[in-house]
C-alpha cells in the first residue's frame, strides 16, 4: 500500500469519527471529545482479526450488526478497562460471545457486561446510537462510492469497524465519568 492509499484511508477514518463524535456528543452520549486509553485502544489491534472474521460474512444482509458490534466491544473493554484490568487484559475476544456466539454478542455484552437489563432505556439508548452510527459508516461507504469485494472496500470497512470501536469505547469511558482535561505547566 502506498503513502497516498494510507493519506486516504487515515482521511476517511478521520472524518467518520469526526461526525460521529459530533453526533454522539449531540445525543448526550459525548462531551465532544473522544475519550481513549492506549490498553482499550490495544485490544482493537488484538480482536479485529477474529472481529473482521466474524463481521465480513455479515455485510450483505446485516451490515448495521457487522458496523454496530464493533462499538459493543469498545464498550465492552472500556468497562473491563475501568473496572479490573488486570483481570480482564487477557481475556479473549469470544469472551464476548453471548449464548448464541456472534449473534447476540450485543445482548451479552450489555447485559452482563455492562449489567443494563434486557429492554431497559440505557439498553435501548445504546442499541439506537450503534445503529445510527453503523448507518452512518455505512453512507459514508456509499458516498465514497467504493467497489464492493476489492482491496480499498476492506479498508475502509476495517476502518469503520475501528472507529466504532473507538466511539463504544469512549461511550462507556464518559458514562463511567472520565473526562479529558487541559493542565497548565508552569
């Protein structure tokens, strides 16, 4: 891959995280800014092989579920993160998995992760941000107009994937109470 495929790719996932920052941060889900921990953000690079297995043969018929688990696992790791580290640094991504596998990943980690009941309005809030945000990367993907089933497709579906992660992850760090601030050195 050349440097002018890398500006591209690094553009696009720069702008889709962009409008879903502002779009989350409208719903009252975000502050505006886009809360990160390296640990969180190393355990992307760790499940996206298995995620992006998993997640590809679900593009055709249920892309919002491909896009939206994503941010599920951010969530997911964010509570693990600031809740036992330690403990959870090395658990697997099919931990993840609910009773189904893949399928109700969503529902597992919801309920027994984040410990919202099944149905409950945290619940429901969550599932209706994943899913607009999953529709998000999936307009922008159209918008770019790329050719499905080639190179530059995985790309920036991978892309995507990652940014929702990355907007799960800081969901769940906000709702848990962090925030970023500016320090002044003397």
């Amino acid at each position: 891959m050349d440097s002018n495929d890398i500006k591209y790719y690094d553009e696009f996932e720069h702008g889709l995280l962009r409008d879903m920052l502002r779009f989350c941060t409208s719903a009252g889900m975000l502050d505006g800014d886009l809360l990160q921990s390296d640990d969180v953000e190393g355990k992307w690079k760790e499940f996206a092989p298995e995620y992006l297995a998993d997640a590809l043969p679900q593009m055709n018929e249920y892309p919002e579920v491909a896009f939206g688990w994503a941010g599920y696992i951010g969530m997911a790791v964010a509570e693990w993160w600031d809740k036992d580290w330690k403990k959870h640094c090395k658990d697997g991504y099919r931990t993840l998995y609910g009773k189904r596998g893949f399928d109700d990943m969503d529902d597992h980690i919801v309920e027994d992760i984040l410990g919202y009941g099944h149905g409950s309005l945290e619940a429901k809030a969550l599932a209706g941000v994943m899913f607009s945000c999953a529709r998000m990367a999936m307009d922008r993907i159209r918008h770019e107009q790329v050719e499905s089933q080639t190179e530059k497709a995985f790309h920036v579906i991978a892309r995507s994937m990652r940014t929702m992660f990355r907007i799960g992850a800081a969901i769940r760090l906000y709702k848990l109470g962090y925030s970023l601030h500016k320090i002044h050195l003397s």
